[in-house]
C-alpha cells in the first residue's frame, strides 16, 4: 500500500474498521520516521489525513455509541482529551516543514501520544462496544464510520472533538481542508 494510500478496508465490522485504521496509522508513523525527503513528505500528508478523518469518524459515531455504554462519559470524555492534545500537536506539525530538525522530535512525540491513545480506544472502548452492541449495529455503525469520513476535514482542527461540533463546522471545513489539499498537490505537480 503506498504512503498516498488512506483508506483501509475491513470485514464491515466498526470494531475491525477501526483497528485496521490503527494499524495503518502505525504504519504510516514508521514509514515517516524511516524516510526522507519527498517519500517523508509524502507518508506525513497521508497520516494528516487519515489521523483527521479517522478521529472525525470517531467524534460523530464511535463516541455517542460508548457515551450510552456504563461509565461510557468518562471513557470518553479521556480519548476527548486526548484527541485534542494530538490534534494539536499535529496542526503544528501540519505546517512544518518536514526536513526542519525539529520535526522528526515532534512527530515522534506525536507517535506514542497517538498510539498510546489508540491501545485505550481498543481497550476501554472497542471492547466494551464489541460486548454491547450486536454484530449488526457494529456493521451499521461501519458504515456510518465510512460516511462520516468520506465528507470529514483532511486536516487537524483542534477544538472540534465532539459530534455537535463536527456536524457544524465539519462540512465547511472539510470543503476548505479539501480545496487546500487540491492546490497543494497541484504546486508539487508542477
């Protein structure tokens, strides 16, 4: 799979979805950290894109569904904060240059602050959602996933992690996040 490459399939499972996500995004750290130049540039805009739908997807169906689950607000109200805290560490990343020295410090802080956050998902999350909820709504909740993340921003914006927030801002700014990223692979085309 190349570094451009953002979307992941899965059994139509959320929980699956979701952890096929989280491996990717493991990947794309790796392939980051062990390359350079273009090729860095490269696997770093894929995982912008993928850690902003991939945490927007989350925001507007994964965690309403835990919030209904015993405890469920304060699991959630964690990967939150979290959430925010990676955001925006990675906005700042978002516009650096990817040879700057400071950078591969900072995406490496970003990494196990991310991953860190992903084996809670998993754990206190994922699990208990797997328990609760019946194979059929954890495919319906797939699918919501994948809506959500087909018309989700492309770039982080911290201070947008929760449902009502996203379903607001979500679309103008995904429209904007979309435009950007159109005009930045048409300059590095030319």
């Amino acid at each position: 799979m190349s570094a451009t490459t953002t979307r992941v399939e899965s059994t139509g499972d959320v929980i699956d979805l979701l952890r096929a996500q989280h491996g990717r995004i493991r990947d794309l750290f790796d392939e980051v950290l062990h390359s350079d130049g273009r090729e860095r540039k490269e696997a770093f805009q894929a995982l912008v894109r993928l850690l902003a739908v991939h945490e927007t997807a989350e925001e507007e169906i994964v965690h309403p569904a835990a919030r209904r689950l015993p405890g469920g607000d304060g699991i959630v109200d964690d990967r939150l904060a979290e959430e925010r805290e990676a955001k925006e560490l990675l906005s700042e990343l978002d516009g650096m240059d990817t040879d700057d020295p400071r950078f591969l410090k900072s995406i490496d802080k970003l990494r196990m602050d991310v991953l860190t956050h992903a084996r809670a998902e998993e754990r206190y999350e994922f699990d208990r959602l797997r328990d609760q909820f019946s194979p059929a709504q954890l495919k319906g909740f797939a699918a919501a996933v994948r809506a959500a993340e087909a018309t989700a921003p492309t770039h982080p914006h911290p201070g947008v992690e929760s449902a009502a927030k996203n379903m607001l801002a979500g679309p103008m700014v995904a429209m904007a996040d979309r435009i950007r990223d159109m005009i930045r692979d048409a300059r590095g085309k030319s």
